[in-house]
C-alpha cells in the first residue's frame, strides 16, 4: 500500500475541479496537460538527495513503493505507507520552494506553491 502525491507547475492555482482532471491525465502519462518547467526537474533533484529513488541496492530502507516517475510536467511519488507523514512532509516543503502545485489523491488536497492547503 502506498500514499501518492503527485507535483507539477501551474502559475495559477488550478480550480478544485480541474485538478483531479489533471492528475487522472498525468498518471495516464498524457502529454501537454500543464506547463513543463525547470522547477519540476529541480525539484526531482531536491527530492533524490534527500530520498535516493529506488533501486534494487536500496530496497529494503527506501521510503518509495515504486520508482518515482518523472516527466518534464510532473513528479509522481508513491510512498511507502509506513513512511508517508515523514516523507510528505519533507515533499510538500521542497514543493512550496520550488513553487510547484502538489496533490493528495487519497485525500483530495491541493497545495499551493505556497505550501498552504487549498481546501481548507
């Protein structure tokens, strides 16, 4: 079981509506849905040197449930469930300082890339 976040730029926030739309398109891998952005790929660097991405060498502590995938629009992350309040946390701060937009599937939250949850 993992916990998902999904990150990608967006220069204004996206309607609560529009973004589960969005996710669905990008975790079916179609292309062109947002903007792609060097802040997307900086923030996949940010996050590899803090969580090294998965591989068959580091298996057994890596906090990932798969690899993490990576386009030029977006950063998909599947968390070990056991590890998912340590490395959402550290994620959803990287997020804000790269001024990505960062979802929550599982409980419908939409962060700003000011960090802040947009549901509340």
């Amino acid at each position: 079981m993992s916990f998902d976040l999904i990150f990608w730029y967006q220069k204004v926030a996206p309607a609560s509506g529009e973004v589960a739309q969005i996710y669905d398109q990008l975790t079916d891998g179609v292309a062109g849905i947002v903007e792609e952005s060097s802040a997307v790929e900086e923030f996949y660097r940010a996050v590899i040197s803090e969580f090294p991405d998965l591989s068959e060498e580091n298996m057994e502590e890596s906090p990932w449930a798969s690899p993490l995938y990576v386009t030029g629009e977006c950063v998909i992350a599947a968390i070990s469930w056991s590890r998912s309040s340590e490395v959402s946390s550290v994620l959803l701060g990287l997020a804000s300082t790269h001024g990505l937009t960062a979802y929550d599937p599982q409980g419908q939250v939409v962060y700003g890339n000011s960090g802040d949850s947009l549901n509340r």
